[in-house]
C-alpha cells in the first residue's frame, strides 16, 4: 500500500457515517473545537489505512452498509487492541453497543445526543490514546537501551557515549562515518543503528570494499545487465538495488579506487543507480553507513580520497574508542567473551587470577576487541593469554625506572581484585595473598580504596 493511502498522522478524528447531514453536522461540531477531523461516508478498507501508533480516535456508527461498526472494531482492533473506538447507536441498537463494549470498544453514544457528549467522548479517548502511545514508546526506548547495552559491552565514559550517539543517530536517516581502529567494532556498531531505525526490517548489506578484486568491484555494487562486458551471460542486481528498503555499509572505504568514488558520490547525491550496460536510473531508498580506519581528510589531502565524497559522507561521524581508552571495560568483555567460548564448547567457565586481570588492564590492544575476543577463547579452552607477560611488558617499556614500573604493575594489579567484588579487607587480601596490614598500606600508597567514594579500610577491618 502506498504512503499517500496512509491516514494522515496530523488526524486526529476519523468519522464514519453513512448519514450525509449527521456525518456533517458532528464533522463541524469537531471542527469548531479545534479538532482535525476526516468524515467518511462507509468504512470499507479503513483499518489497513492506518498504522498501529496512529494517535487518533474513530466514531463511527453502528449500523452502515457492508463494513459496519462492529466489523470495523473487530477489525482496527486486530491490529491494535488499544485503538479508541466510539460506537454511534441508535434506540434500538443499545443492546448491540453494550456487547461491543465487552469486545472492546471505548464507550457509545445513543442518538440523539448533545455535541457535548461527543467532544466529551472524544477528548477523553484522545487523552488515553496520547497516554498509552507515550507508554509504548516508553517501553521501546528501554527495550532499545537493553539492546544496545547487550550489544556493545562496557560501563567506561566513551562507551557511554557512543551507545548515546548510536542511540541518536538510529533515529533519523542521516548516512553515517563510522571511525575506528581495526578489530573495533564498526561492523557491530553499524549493526546496531540499522536494528534500532526505522530500516530494521529491511536487508542489511555488508561489503567490504578492500576485499573487492577491482575487475568486479563495479559490478557488486552497481550491477550489471547481460553483455554489459565479455562474460556477463545474464542480468545481475548490484548490492545497492538489492539493499533497497535498508542499510549499505561500506567497510574499508578508503580502500576503494577513485573510478568507484565517482560513481559512489552520484548515487549518494541522486539516490539513483545505474547497472553497467543500461541507461535506466532506478531509484533507491537505502541508507548509507561507511567505515574506515584511515583519516579520510588526510587521505583527501593526499589525493588517495576525493574530497567532495569525504565531505558528503562526514555528515555525522561516528567515532569508536580503541580498547586502551576504555577504562575497565577489557575485563568486563573478556570475562563476557569466555563465559561464551566456555558454553560454546561445554566447558567450565574459569576464572582469572589477579595477575591475569592486571595484565588483561595493562595490555595495550593493537588489535582491540578482536585480540581480546581471541585471548579470550583461547584462556576458556584452557590455553595461555597469548599476550606478552608482565615481565615482558616492564621490560618493554622505556618510559620509566625499573622501580616505578614495579610499582606500577603492582598498582594494576590491584586495582584489577578492587574490580571484583569485595566486602571487606580480608576478603581482597585473601585474594591478593597479602597480610592486611601490608595491604592496607599499599592501598594508602597507590590511592586505592575498597569502596568507592570512601576510605580505604581500618587495618582491622
């Protein structure tokens, strides 16, 4: 069905009656109280013409030819349960209003009855329908959050902020830019704001413009038609005509050649593609998600980048923090990606020693959340890390005396058992294999504390 066939959201009253002089003097009585009203004379073929968050209200009469008003409830109501209906009855028709009621209808008017009445009715069934319209939207909001929160993992503030932008941004149609180191996660992020628009249920394509041998790549985008070139047997539709209705996203777009970017930039402005070989532009509804590793601006500058394609798809970037900026949030996801990898292959889910959750905090990530997700199959099948040892790492490391990086590693270890649950000074001394007295004092000189937003613990606690 097509848009224009949808009752128009700014409604706010359908009226349906089959009585040319009721059906006009209730229309001027709505319309005289400043309510918008659209009067129609039969109701057949009304329910599939409005959506199911529509905000109005429908009165209709009881007694009409083929749809009457009773069908009609059953049927508005078989798509939304909610959907305030007012019955118009007649002295006879009493009994039949009342059962209607039981099925569902908000309330009925018996004829003859004041205007009063009517905008009394109506105003109130406005007011419910409001409230539970803001209800629903209420509850897909959180269900969203929930969503996104499972999808990507961490309580750091740059987490925080991306599920915030990502939250914003599945809300309107804007293509996007998604920035990132490699093993990131811009194909998750990209993900999440095609799940959480209003494009959900349509197709999602991936491609990855770098992995494309550059003979074809025109080819998997564009499409083509049957001899467009010498081994094309028969049409073929591109990646873009058949995302139609839903996302692209483009990884690895800085990979793709300058001949490509041209044809790129054209559909991004028109919204129209062309197949290699045909001279018909079909029209596209997609939204475009591009992602790279790369500064596009510089890679411009440098002439490996067209600069009008930059700007046209740097509308609203979207940055992700490497892993190393992420606070805590390494453990919070290794222990999420284990306990996965332990199900996965029927295994206890082991857990990490101290010195473990220190070197998982002071590891630097160069391959972000893929290297992590690989340590973390690798510790749940009962293997090494796979990372450098801490001894390794202090010896690696220039930037300080031996002293400071002894202390410094002690002081990630730490505060690594400060993640895990503790309620008392014994319980993380314990844990750490110190007495407490040497652990309280370690607290003091690393400026650690138990509880955070208190002080650090009396040694007899």
């Amino acid at each position: 069905m097509s848009k224009a066939n949808i009752i128009d959201s700014s409604i706010q009253v359908l009226l349906i009656d089959d009585d040319a002089h009721l059906r006009n003097a209730l229309s001027q009585t709505l319309d005289l109280a400043g309510l918008k009203v659209m009067a129609l004379t039969d109701a057949q073929g009304l329910a599939p013409r409005i959506e199911r968050d529509w905000p109005g209200v429908v009165v209709s009469d009881i007694r009409m030819p083929g749809v009457d008003g009773l069908t009609l409830l059953k049927q508005l109501h078989e798509q939304d349960a909610e959907l305030p209906v007012l019955l118009i009855t007649g002295h006879g028709d009493v009994p039949l209003a009342v059962q209607a009621m039981r099925e569902g209808a908000y309330d009925f008017l018996e004829k003859p009855f004041p205007s009063e009445a009517l905008l009394d009715g109506v105003r109130r069934a406005l007011d419910r329908r409001n409230l539970v319209l803001e209800n629903r939207s209420l509850r897909l909001a959180l269900t969203e959050r929930r969503a996104l929160d499972a999808r990507l993992l961490g309580q750091s503030g740059a987490m925080q902020r991306l599920r915030q932008q990502v939250g914003a941004l599945a809300a309107i149609q804007a293509d996007v830019l998604i920035l990132g180191e490699t093993g990131a996660g811009k194909e998750v992020v990209a993900r999440a704001l095609h799940d959480l628009s209003a494009r959900r249920n349509g197709p999602f394509v991936a491609i990855n413009t770098g992995a494309l041998a550059e003979s074809v790549v025109e080819s998997e985008l564009f499409g083509h038609e049957a001899g467009a070139f010498t081994g094309a047997q028969k049409r073929r539709i591109g990646k873009f005509e058949y995302a139609n209705g839903g996302t692209v996203f483009l990884d690895e777009i800085e990979s793709m050649n300058l001949d490509v970017q041209v044809k790129l930039l054209r559909l991004l402005q028109e919204r129209v593609v062309e197949r290699m070989g045909s001279n018909q532009l079909i029209p596209l509804d997609i939204r475009v998600i591009a992602a790279t590793k790369e500064d596009l601006r510089q890679a411009s500058d440098q002439g490996r980048f067209r600069a009008d394609l930059y700007y046209r798809l740097n509308v609203a970037p979207l940055k992700i923090p490497a892993l190393r900026e992420r606070d805590e949030d390494p453990l919070v996801l290794f222990e999420h990606f284990a306990s996965a990898a332990a199900s996965r292959h029927g295994l206890p889910v082991r857990a990490l020693t101290p010195a473990q959750r220190a070197l998982l905090l002071r590891h630097d990530w160069p391959g972000n959340i893929r290297e992590l997700q690989n340590a973390a199959e690798r510790f749940a099948i009962g293997l090494d890390l796979g990372l450098d040892t801490p001894v390794e790492q202090l010896a690696e490391s220039s930037a300080d005396g031996l002293n400071e990086q002894v202390e410094a590693f002690e002081k990630a270890l730490i505060a690594a058992e400060l993640s895990r649950p503790h309620t008392s000074l014994r319980s993380l001394a314990e844990s750490l294999g110190l007495p407490r007295k040497t652990l309280h004092d370690k607290l003091k000189k690393h400026g650690l504390q138990l509880q955070q937003g208190g002080n650090p613990p009396a040694e007899g606690e």
